[in-house]
C-alpha cells in the first residue's frame, strides 16, 4: 500500500509539473512572460527537465524575470544533467563562452554535453562541435567533419559549406574539389551566402 501511495504522489508531481509547464508555454505565447516565467518556476522546482530548460531561456533572454547568464546556466544545467539534449547544448555553450581563461575542466564538460547534444540530433549541437573540433586548439578534423557532416545531413546550410571548405583544403579527406563544388552549390541552393562566393570563386 505504502509502495502505491508513492507511486501516485510520483505521478501527481510529474502530472502538476506538466501542466505547470503547458501553463508557462501558453503564458509565453500570449505574451505573459512573468506568469510563463512563474509557471516554468514551479515545475523546475519539481524537478521537470523541460521547465527546468525553460527557466534556462527566461533567465538568458530576461523574459519574465531580469537577465542573469549564471542562473541560466544553472537551469540548463539542471536540465542537461536529466538528459534534455537542447540544454545540454546550451549549458556547454555557457562554459565555453564564459568560461575563466585556460580553465580545461569547463572545455572537456562542456565538449561532453556538446556530444550527448550531438548524438541526441542537436543541429546545433552537431555544427558547433564541427566547427570547434576544426578550429580547436589540437584540431582534429576527422572528427569536425563527422559531426559537420550530421549537421549538414539535417539542413543546416553553414555546415554543408563547412563540408565544401573541408573538401577544397583536404582537412579530414581527401582534397576533391569536384566534392567541394558539390557541397558549396547544395549550402548555396539551402541559402548561403558563404558558399555561393566560394561556388563562384
């Protein structure tokens, strides 16, 4: 009976936080930014990973409650820590843009989120690790092209032409400039400005 009870006190908790949750997305549609922000509050205190990014976005953005990038990384990272792959994208984000300088801990946190983002099919997640494997301080290109070359799978435009750039240079493959053209004319068609230079250059 006992185990029961606490199953339905389980299930109430989540059931309120979603609704709370429901509550603050339709308040932010409407324009009501600090009952959104109030409701979000409510679930993330129940421990909701989607409120808890939610509360995340309030805190990057000011929407509801002044603008404070340490309680935004908090909220993300409470999310992140409960598997949201969107927070666990802008959590390390946080650590890498505001990181103290020459502070390894935060860049290796912030590349494992970024990976559990990637893997989960974080668009975003999967450019941005491209681009920093690429350009990072021990490039490892195989890797940026792998996780560039998801990103470009999923649409995003700027990574098909950073697909191009690897193929011009021969960073991670083999140079083949017929490749390149490929892959700048398919970033151009999708609206890049970048790779319809470069297609024409």
């Amino acid at each position: 009976l006992e185990e029961a009870a606490f199953q339905l006190q389980q299930i109430f908790r989540i059931d309120i936080s979603i609704a709370f949750n429901i509550l603050g997305i339709e308040s932010m549609r409407a324009g009501h930014y600090k009952a959104a922000y109030t409701c979000f509050k409510l679930a993330a205190d129940r421990g909701y990973s989607k409120a808890q990014f939610n509360v995340g976005l309030c805190y990057e953005h000011g929407r509801g409650t002044e603008k404070d990038l340490e309680k935004a990384a908090f909220y993300y990272y409470l999310a992140a820590s409960n598997c949201h792959a969107m927070a666990q994208y802008r959590y390390a984000r946080c650590l890498l843009c505001h990181r103290p300088e020459n502070e390894w801990d935060s860049v290796q946190k912030a590349v494992t989120f970024l990976e559990q983002a990637a893997m989960a099919g974080i668009t975003e997640a999967q450019a941005y690790l491209g681009v920093f494997y690429l350009r990072g301080p021990k490039p490892k290109e195989k890797r940026g092209l792998k996780y560039l070359l998801l990103a470009a799978s999923n649409g995003d435009s700027q990574s098909r032409y950073h697909v191009g750039i690897c193929y011009e240079k021969g960073l991670g493959v083999q140079r083949d400039l017929a490749e390149a053209l490929r892959h700048y004319r398919q970033a151009a068609a999708a609206g890049s400005r970048d790779a319809q230079q470069r297609a024409r250059a």
